[in-house]
C-alpha cells in the first residue's frame, strides 16, 4: 500500500533493514557479497575497485563504494526502487542506504545494463582486460573493438539478447570506450557502445576494466568469467605472436 | 529385477535420487561436484566450461551442462546405465535425470573414454593446453602431436595400459585433433586418435582444451595434473627459448 | 594512573597479556594475524619475509620478527608505548613482549611511518615491485622513481594527506630507495624519501620490495593492493612494449 | 624396553598405529599432511609428485607415494626407526607401515638430509626450479650451480650450519645435480653435491626440481619457499634481460 514516497520516508527513518536480511544464499544481498568474495580472489576488484548490482523485481541491489571487497556483508548493500533516475544521483530513489557508505560510483552504468533488461552487472579492474584495451589501440588504432576467433570458450558468450550462444567459427567483438576521469561520465560511452553494438553484453573501458552484464546473475558471472578467460589466453597468446583472429 | 526399461520409467516417476544420495565422500555423486570445485580454482572450467563423469560399477555419473561448476551439488548430477548408446542422444538410457538440466555435451565422449577401460574421465578448458596446440600447429604443422621429454612429470604419465608409467628417458605424445563446431561432434576424431595413439591417456582439442581419463578417479585427476604442469611449463619453455625435446 | 616506567616494570612480571586478547575481529591484535594470512596468500610475505604494524591510540602493535607469517596469532604480537624512541632498539618501551620472539626488523620503519601520521603500515617483499624498482634503474637511472599515469587503479592512492586521492589523469610517483645490508638501516633512506615526497604514502625499497602505509588499516591495505596491482600490470606492460607513462 | 627387533615384529602385527595418531597439530603425522595441502595449492605437488619427510627424535616420518598429496591422511604417514639402512630398501627399519601403500621413492635422499643433521626435507616439483636448471645449463654450462646475489630474500637462506643468515650482498649458490631414471638412484649425486657445497640447505635437480631442508620444519618450509620466491623472480629477471648477479 506504500507509494514510493512513503518508502523513501521509511527508508530515512528504519532504512528498511528487513530487504536485505535473508538466510537464502541466492538473495541478492547475499550474492553480492559472496560473488565480490570470489572477485577478489582473482584479482578482479584489487583495493575497492570494481563492483557489482543485481535487479530483483523492482528493487536494484548495489554494492557500497571504496569498501574492501572480500569483507562486504549484506548489511553494507543499497537498494534502489527500480525505475529510478540515472542523473541527478541525488533524485535516485534509494529505498535503502547503510550509514556511513556511498553507492558504487558505477551505479548510473549498472542502472544503464537493467534499462537494457540485464539482471545483474559486474564491474572488473581486471589486468587481463586492461592489457588488451592497450594492445588493440596500439596494434589496431583507437577506434577497433577486441576481435577473437576459433576458440572453444568463445561459445560461453551470448550471440544477442534471445538469439542463442555464439559459435566456435564466430568471432567474438567486444567495444572499447575510452575512459572519464569520473566513473560516472562513462554512461554516455557505454550507452553509444550499446547502441553500435546492440548484440553485446560487455563494454571494455581503455585502460580501466570492464562492464560485463547478463540475464540474470549466474549469466553475468560465467559470461564475466568467459570474457576474462579470453582476455588473459590473448595476451599469452600475443606474447607469443600467436594471432586473435584465425 | 527391474529390466533396463523399468528403470526408465522409476526415473520418469521416481528419479530414483538415491543414486545420488550418499554419506560417502567416496562416492562419485560427491566426488564430482569436489574435484569441479578443485578444478574452478585451477581455472580449468572457467564459465561452465568443462566437465567431468565417472564409472561406478554399471552407473555412468555425468556432471550437468551450464552450470557453476564450483556452485555443483549431488542432487545435479546424471546417470547412465552401462552399456548405453552414444547417438542419438534421447536413447541414452538415463535412470536418473535432474529436472531442468542438461547432461553435460561432453557425454558421448565420456562414453567413449568408458569403451575404452576407463573409470573416469576429466574435460578440461585449461590454457595451457588451448596454447600448446596453437604452438604445436605453427611450429610443426596440423598432423603434428605434442611431444615432450626428459622432464620427471613425465612419470606421472602411464605409458599405455598394464605397461607401467613413462620414464624420465621416455618421450610423451598427446595427439591433438581439430576441434569441431558441436562438443558431440569432436567423438569420432577422439577415436581416430585412440585408434592412432592406443597407449594414450589423454587427447587435446586445437582451440578448445583437454579430455584426459583414467583407470579410476585418483588416476584420472593426478593424469590430468600432470598433463597440465607439462603443458604450462611447455609454454613458459617456449617463451625462454627451450625446446620440448632434449 | 600506572606511569609508562610502571608499564615496563608489569610488562617484565605479567606481560600484559590482556593487551592482545580480544574477541573483536577489528582489534589490532586480531587484525594482524588476518592480513599477514592474506599477505602470504598473495606471496607478499613468503619466507617470514614482510610485516605489518597497526597503531591504535597510545599502543603499537608489531608482528613478531622470523615467524610464519599465516600460522601467526594473537599472542605473538608485540605492544610498544606510544610515544616510544626509535633507536637505540633496546630502549624502546614494550610494554607486551611474547617469550621466546623478537619484534619485526622492520619496527624502526614502522615508527617512521607513525611518526608521519600513519594508522598502520605493510612491508611486502612482492615480487612486482622488486621488478620494478630494476626495470626503473634500468630504464632511467639510480634516482629515478616509479612513475605511471592514465590507469584507473592510481585512483585507489592519496594525492596526499587532506588532498584526497590521485585523478584517472595523474602520475602516480613512488620513490625507490637502495637497499641496506640491514633492515634497521633503511630508516634513514626512508625518512629522507618521505621528506623529498613529502605526499607520498609508499617508499620501495630497490632488490627488497615495498613499505605502504595510510590513515587506518583499511586504507593501508587496499592502497597496498592498488600499487601491487600496478605493479604487475607495469611489469606486463613492459613485457608487451607498453609505455608507463601516456 | 622393547628393542628395534621387538618394534619391527610389533609393527607387522598392530602396526604401531599409536605413532601416527596424535591431537597436537605440531606432530609431525599431523604437520606433513597439512604442508603437503600448502605445497599442492603452490603448485609444489602436482600430480603426486613430490614429497616430504621430517625426524622427530629417533622416528622418521615419511609420506607415501602416488597418493593425492592434498587427500593425505596422518594414517598414510610410515615411520622409520633412526638410524636405520639407506640400501637396501627391503631393509630399511620400519616400525609403522600403512598397508597398501608404499614409501615416497625419495627415502633414501631424505635419510641423507638427516644424516647431515636436518630435522626436515621437502622436495618439491616446482616448475620455476626445473626453469632455472634449463637456463643455468643454457647459459653456463652442465657443471654451473644457480647464482643469485644483492635480493633481499637471499636473507631466508643460511650461510651454513651454525653460519646464520645470507647476508644481502652475498651470493646464494645452489648446486645442480642430473636428473636419474630412478629418484632412488639420485642419491649418490646429492651426496656428491653435499660434499661439494657442504653449507647448502638445498640441491636442484635438472629438469626435475628440488629437495631443500632444514633444522627444523619451520626452516625447512621457509627455506624452501624462500628458494621458490627466488627462482620465480630469476625467471622473470630473465625474461625482462635482468642479470641475475649484480
């Protein structure tokens, strides 16, 4: 019987603990935590960076700012009342925010992912990813996005939204923005991304990282983990002059 | 008492769960989801990639397709009975069947590695392997094996059935076969090359990775390791400068 | 109402031990035990190598000297007086002192770092940044410092105290001392490092690795997690023919 | 009372399973598998390679063969009565024998760290030991040991027995012996090495690894982690064209 102001009052005064306190594993504010655990472990979001949010219904979970990712606990997580406003960041509709924390500084780019009807957006500082922004602008110029060929993991990566996985004889294109001096200025590169390349589900950012989303969670991590699969074989495989495209 | 196709339709009905229920970590409904979960750590199933199925007796264990391999439970995993057809697959005799899963594409090669003695059977995307058959191809052409000697892991390699393990003095080959667009496409060209290389344990697939098997499971997993620290090293050899063969 | 020379004289009889048990996972005592796990899990503290120190009010807590630095606990921790002299060693005012230890080779280091402001600070042998400080003296001289710029991750360190942190479009600037045949003597190269960047909140050490410090223990560690991760990507950028500098 | 024959017989008959059932995790039936757990997760391991000894007064523990170093339980542990027969194994003096395994082939060289007063003996497969032999015998010959100097974890290493500690301008020289066809049959080549590095805590084997000890277990895993730090950072000098001694 709320209206999403009366939430937005609530959430000033209880801040709404109760959405995100759950024993089942599989609730966002849960998985959060647990998945940025993981990320750390493989290098992904080294010294706060990096993050991730989930959309569950109409509420957008999202993991705080500048906070170390393996000790994240649910109680640390933002929701957002989906739909809410991109810009400016302080009309977002938070319905609940942890004292003491900001949001993500990702979060009009993970807000960016859901209005292209993603479930959950991972943000990585990946090396791997980082390294082959540098090598396709050297080896192919500013504007070439990374191109692989023939690889079996290639087939772990979605074709388009509804138009099934690709193939082992495709090629697999990610775009490369480049990066902003503030995180959320890259909204208007990752949506000009999307717009030339509709079929993607993952933005490389020029010497920063990547955004990777999908369908729902364990989309957008085995897709993630796909991707960096591809970033870390390429490198190796240009240290070895092995090239991308068969 | 049950015939074969009584037991098709217990699982239609029953699906017979206590196939997979067991307080034993022995038993291969528990092992797999263990070693896929040792496996993620190693970065050999990245993305669901991969997978692993055992032998028990008259059961066939495969491990589901598309999954978290690290997330894998008992209750997610496939049986067989032995002997059961490779093609086409909707006659595969299934006695247990998880309800909104796959079995895994890799099934009638695991199929085929059971033909052959084997007691488990390990498919694996590990880098190091997708590199050396990149290596081996533009060093020494398409129908070229990779071969290796003179390192002591060799020794963790058998040197065919009932014929003991390789010495250090010994050369290793793994043949490599093309890889095919379809997973269950790749079994004929894993029989040419068990037919070619009969005392092999393992067959790499260009740009995709490894299935390495074995006389049971210690066997399977410890091959495939030491496959893989051959391969690495291979790769790390190549970058110095030192060849694979003394 | 226990002067500081009474602390001495109970150290010497009871040793204080209350001083380092706690069942709050955020005390000193307990928080150093937990890095110096992770340090080893990253390799930065391989061999008893490395360090940490955490002040907390008027206390210093420094890990034993020549343990194993992921079976450390607890009661292995040292408790210095704040204010305390830095040289010479033995009259330096602990007031906890475990049987049977010595207190860091690093302790004067630390003292440096406290006396700058620091709430904790890491001394890692990592191998990233011993590589760096080479490639630097190789690349441009004994007195040059470590310089990258344009790599999302500088945004994870200080531009200086009050200064908040370094921009996407800084030069991340770490200078690199030489190395002393003991640990003690490194103090001095230390503060005249400190007082020429005066904004900086790490110092390498050349062959040796790298001191970090910052405002609290969060902050140490993750903008010790942010150089090490430029570091490495530094050193596979050279690799690869990328300049660290745009 | 009972002596070394009454122990042999009593072992064949219950085993003397009271030698390897203990609750102190200091134990050494408890220690060799937990460091065998660590050396797996380094890479130290692989594939059953590898192993690891330590004498505890007048018993010798000693971890089996070809058993999944990771899976090892203190009941896999056999137990040798010191001092006892290097050759002929048949002969050698065991007062606790798990059925159904065998004693790691490295026997006889652990009975040679201890008959040089070791306390411990690790021997590891690391695939950055096996590199440096290659590049030692590509760069200087068959007959060159490994040199390294001015690092600072040259520190981790002791000058020799009663010597203390490397100092940081000194350089490590670890000897390197052939590999054999039978591990058993190295024995002689590290005696030899031994004789002619008598202050070494560590003899590489080309193309295989090495066997490293120490007073103690704590010195001798220090050591030897020391030892792979070392030959990781080598290996990469190498490949940026960093010399190895100053």
């Amino acid at each position: 019987m709320a209206s999403t102001q009366d939430n937005a009052v609530a959430a000033a005064t209880t801040n709404n603990d109760y959405l995100v306190q759950s024993d089942d594993p599989e609730h966002p504010a849960n998985l959060i935590p647990e998945l940025c655990r993981k990320f750390y472990n493989w290098g992904w979001v080294t010294g706060t960076g990096g993050g991730t949010s989930i959309r569950h219904g109409d509420h957008i979970f999202i993991a705080p700012s500048g906070v170390q990712k393996e000790l994240m606990k649910s109680e640390n997580i933002f929701v957002l009342q989906w739909p809410t406003k991109k810009y400016p960041a302080e009309e977002r509709n938070y319905i609940r925010r942890p004292l003491k924390l900001n949001p993500s500084a990702c979060t009009p780019l993970f807000l960016t992912a859901f209005e292209h009807g993603a479930g959950c957006c991972i943000h990585t500082h990946s090396q791997w990813a980082v390294l082959v922004t540098l090598l396709v602008e050297r080896e192919k110029g500013p504007d070439a996005c990374f191109e692989i060929s023939t690889i079996e993991q290639i087939k772990g990566i979605p074709r388009g939204k509804g138009k099934g996985m690709l193939g082992y004889h495709d090629t697999l294109r990610i775009p490369i923005i480049e990066n902003t001096a503030f995180e959320e200025d890259l909204t208007s590169g990752l949506e000009a991304a999307m717009n030339k390349y509709p079929d993607t589900y993952a933005v490389l950012v020029r010497r920063h990282g990547i955004y990777v989303w999908g369908d729902n969670v364990a989309k957008a991590k085995t897709q993630c983990e796909s991707l960096d699969y591809l970033f870390q074989l390429a490198v190796e495989m240009h240290k070895l002059g092995l090239p991308w495209v068969k």
